[in-house]
C-alpha cells in the first residue's frame, strides 16, 4: 500500500485536536500522543529540544500507520510523519496558548499616570492610583475572592456573608466581607485606611487587627510592626489627626522601636547606646504616653527619668 497522502493525515491530526479541545473522550494512545507532546512544548523555540519532541511524537504515531506502511517504504513513512508531527504541534501549540489565555492566565489591570477604575465580577469595584497594579484569577469570584495588589488602591467590596474578598498585598492581607477601604504601599510603609465596614489585617509576625470605620492600620515602614490608629478630622479646620489604639512589636530592635514610639507620642526618648540593636517582643495597647515608656523600660530592666518632654531611660 502506497503512504498515507497527507490530505487524510492532516484530517486525522485536526480531529485528534477537535475532540481534545472540546472535551470528547480520547483513547489510550490518543492520551499518550498529547501528553508526549505536552511535557515538551513549553521548549519547543529550542531547535534541539524541538527535534527531539518529533522523534518522540513519531514513535507515539507509528502503531497508527504502520500498518499501512511496506517494508520497503521506511523513509516515505517518516516523511509524512513528520508532517503530521508538525501539524500537531502547530494546531496544539495555538489550541493551548488560546486556552491558556482564554481560560487560565490572569487578568492584570495598570494604571500607569492617572487612576484607572476596575469593574470585577462581583460587582466590587477597586481604584487604581497612578502606577498600581491589580492581579485577578480567572476562576474570580470563587468561593473566596482574592486578589493581588500592588501599589495603592481604594477598595469598594460587594458585600456577601458566605465569600470573603482577600487582598494580597506586600507582606500582608486584607480580609474583608463587604466594606469600603485604602490600601497604601510606598517602599517599606504599609498601611489600611477603613472607611465603611470592617476588615481584618495580617501580617508576618504580629497579631490580626480587626479595624472599625476611621482607624487605620499601619506597619510605621518596619518589619514585624504592627499598629492601630483613631483617625479624627477637626470640625473647624478640617485637619485630621491621629491617637495610637495598639501597637506591637516581635523581634524588633530597641532604635526601631523607639523610633515609632518617638513619633507616634511625639516626645523623645534616650537610651544606652549599647542596647540599641537589642530585639523587643512587646504588645503596647490602649497605653499612655507615660505607661508606654515605662513598659518599655520594664523589658529592658532599666529605670525611666522625665525632664521636660525627654524620657531618659538609665
């Protein structure tokens, strides 16, 4: 018998291809041929490893037409062959990038120089500050809802009992059910700004902070920190300000640590030198001023001295 002309071979390759896009049960040896060629087609730019992905996709054919085939006729064979090696991997290669990006690859959303507004599936919306960038699954909504953010955005989240909506961002997460909040992240500084609602923030190390409307969530730009403040807006001038509702540190060293508490009590704090890169394990809630430094000289074992609005600590 003559070789295969490559009209039918084509034809064969292309309904191989048809059912295994639409779902129809392929046989064993269907399986096989696809899965051979699916192991190496993510380096088939490479020549060497192209030809070698054909010699093994010829070997996987061969029990199809070697019937068909004389003794004499070997290089006929291989030479149609090849051309059914070639349109399989042109017909899988555009039917698996098409399913990919159709199905499986993320949806990535930027705002490159003004603020762009993203409508995701739910009905929440997110906007996007200049320069961030926002990740959604394909599988979005799901029974969890998350996303990935980079940068800063506001969130408006369609609310939903039974589907929390999860923010990834740099080092930590915002959980939320159905609210209206801020995501800042500029270098090391991280921070949740809570309009409506309620949301719940974690990070590497610290607790999980439940925030209510006008508290923010913020890591003051240090690893392993983690703080809480009442945000206020004064009613004549309109400026907002802010009271420390709970802090805590792990594994913090005692300059960083002073450092927040310098800022956030606006007072100045001295100590020995030699303790600076001393590591603090310290939870600070609801605390004055006042009871703040004196906990944090209780952790060290040293005594506390006010002169003025300078805690000296000996």
């Amino acid at each position: 018998m003559k070789g295969i002309p490559y009209k039918k071979a084509e034809a064969f390759v292309f309904r191989l291809w048809q059912r295994e896009v639409s779902g129809e049960k392929l046989s064993r040896k269907e399986t096989e041929i696809l899965e051979a060629w699916s192991s190496y087609v993510e380096n088939d730019q490479d020549q060497n490893h192209s030809l070698e992905s054909k010699e093994r996709i010829l070997s996987n054919l061969e029990s199809y037409f070697v019937q068909h085939i004389k003794a004499n006729h070997t290089s006929g064979f291989k030479k149609y062959v090849y051309k059914v090696a070639a349109v399989i991997l042109l017909l899988l290669s555009f039917g698996g990038f098409f399913t990919y990006y159709t199905y499986f690859k993320p949806d990535v959303y930027i705002a490159e120089s003004v603020n762009r507004k993203i409508y995701l599936a739910d009905g929440s919306t997110v906007n996007l500050f200049p320069g961030a960038e926002l990740t959604v699954e394909k599988s979005f909504p799901a029974e969890t809802r998350i996303v990935a953010l980079k940068g800063d955005a506001i969130f408006s989240v369609a609310k939903s009992k039974i589907h929390p909506f999860i923010v990834n961002a740099d080092g930590f997460s915002t959980k939320v059910l159905g609210t209206v909040f801020k995501i800042s992240q500029s270098g090391n500084d991280k921070a949740v700004d809570l309009y409506e609602g309620k949301v719940a923030v974690s990070s590497e190390g610290v607790p999980v902070y439940f925030l209510k409307p006008h508290q923010k969530w913020t890591n003051f730009g240090v690893s392993r920190t983690a703080g809480v403040l009442s945000i206020s807006a004064d009613k004549v001038s309109g400026r907002k300000a802010s009271t420390l509702l709970s802090l805590s540190f792990n594994d913090v060293s005692l300059k960083e640590v002073v450092k927040v508490l310098q800022e956030n009590h606006q007072v100045n704090i001295k100590y020995p030198k030699e303790v600076s890169d001393k590591k603090i394990t310290a939870d600070f809630t609801g605390g004055s001023t006042e009871e703040n430094i004196d906990a944090l000289a209780f952790i060290l074992g040293l005594e506390v001295e006010k002169n003025s609005n300078t805690y000296i600590l000996k």
